[in-house]
C-alpha cells in the first residue's frame, strides 16, 4: 500500500491525526524534500513520529521510483510524506498514477497547502486565477508577467510562487521576484501582497505598492506573492489589516 499524506505548512504538529496514525504504523517512511520546506528540521520531524525517514529528491522521485518507493509499496505500508498538500505541486499525479498501474493499492490523506492557505490575506479563493512561479534561471522567462497581466485583464488575483532549493536552503524572496517582475515590465505603482511563513504563529503578511514591498523585510521562508485583481470591498477592509 501506498499512502499519500500531506504533512502540512508549518512543523511536525501539523500533520493530521489520521496521517500521524498511518505514518507510526508504516513499514518505511520517505519524506518529499524539493517542493517546500518546514520550518522544523527532518530530526524533529523524526522524533515526533518516532519513525526513520528517508528524504526524496527529485530524481528519486521522478526517475527511481521504480527501485524505491515503488518497490517498497508492492511489499509494505510505505508512507510517502508530501509538505503542505499532497497535490499542491505538479509532480506528485505522475507518482500515483505510476503506483496505481502498477496494481499498488493507493490512499490519499489531505492537509492545508499553500493554495488554500493564502485565504488568510483575505482575497476571495474563489477569484484566483492562473498560479505562476518565479524560477531561479530567469533571464528570458516572461510567463510570470504575462500570466500577472492575463489575471489582471480579467480582475482576478495572481498566486506568484518562488522557485526554492530546500537541499541547498536557498529561497527566492519576495524582494528578488519583484524585481524580476518590475524588470520584466510590471508597473511598480500595483499592489501586491507579500507572504512569508504562512501557517506559523507568526506569518509574516505585508501590503503595499510594489515600489514599497520591495524593499519591506520579511525573515521567514517559504516566500510567496499575491497580486490583487478588482477588490470587493470586504478583500479592500482585509488588505489594509497588513498595510505597509
Ligand atoms: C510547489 S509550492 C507548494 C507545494 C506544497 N505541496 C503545498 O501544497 O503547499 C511551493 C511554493 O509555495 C510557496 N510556499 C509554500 N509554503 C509557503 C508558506 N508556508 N508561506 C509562503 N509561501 C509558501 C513558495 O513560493 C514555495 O516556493
């Protein structure tokens, strides 16, 4: 059996109790390690559930899963730990449905992701368009803008992700990709919200035009930004909740 769980945005603690149960009986316990990161280390993570984990890479994941995880779900109960939501990043329909065609029996537990989870600024769900993401090499991207200026032309708000390598503890921040952004042709006169720890005690949430949130301090990761499309004005009172 393969069970999906998703651990949560925070720390060991945000795992659901269900998952908790599921990953305490596992047979062997992998740990997703490239698309998010918590803010709590893989001991801690260790200790609370009393279990060894083993932490999947990229490529463990998408080009020897065949050796590992799978192998191991043909025999065992392997718990495939994902940060955040099981779904909340691309690649993990890919492993699923390898699982499943393969005859391995598979179970889903949710958690909150970061694309619910940014509800707390207080812009409707309901009215996000297109998510886009910021990558490291940039130099000739242009999809992040021109996904930003589609959503805008239609009022909807824009989820801009930032590329992370938690292997190497490097983080695009929120300062960096509105550079990007600004460089790439957006007007520095929008406004955006940054979000940084999202899930923890103390998420750090600033809003303001991106001429002032570009040099705003935020010290927590993952970093990401909102840029609001047309505001009701219950999301216009939220907004000014986290005013520069
Ligand atoms: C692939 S997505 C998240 C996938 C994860 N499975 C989920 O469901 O949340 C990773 C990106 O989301 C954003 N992100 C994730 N967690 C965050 C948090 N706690 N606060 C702010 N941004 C976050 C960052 O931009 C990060 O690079």
């Amino acid at each position: 059996m393969l069970y999906f769980i998703g651990i949560g945005l925070n720390d060991e603690k945000d795992i659901s109790v269900k998952g908790l149960e599921v990953v305490k009986g596992a047979d062997v316990v992998y740990l997703e390690s490239y698309t998010s990161k918590l803010a709590c280390s893989v001991e801690k993570l260790e200790e609370f559930y009393g279990q060894k984990i083993i932490l999947a890479d990229r490529e463990l994941v998408e080009q020897k899963a065949d050796e590992t995880i799978l192998k191991d779900a043909k025999t065992k109960n392997v718990a495939f730990l994902v940060i955040g939501d099981v779904f909340g990043a691309t690649t993990h329909i890919e492993l699923m449905m390898r699982a499943k065609k393969d005859g391995i029996k598979v179970k889903i537990i949710h958690n909150a992701s970061i694309l619910s989870a940014v509800g707390v600024v207080g812009l409707e769900l309901y009215k996000y368009g297109k998510v886009t993401s910021i990558p490291f090499e940039n130099k000739d991207v242009r999809a992040p803008v021109e996904v930003v200026l589609e959503n805008q032309k239609n009022g909807l708000h824009s989820l801009v992700l930032l590329d992370l390598r938690p292997e190497q503890d490097k983080f695009m921040t929120i300062n960096t990709a509105l550079e990007f952004l600004v460089e790439k042709g957006l007007d520095s006169e929008l406004s955006v919200v940054g979000c940084a720890g999202i899930g923890s005690d103390a998420p750090e949430i600033r809003f303001g035009k991106i001429k002032e949130i570009i040099s705003a301090e935020f010290t927590k990761f993952p970093q990401c930004l909102i840029i609001p499309g047309k505001l009701h004005f219950m999301e216009e009172e939220a907004l000014e909740f986290w005013k520069q």
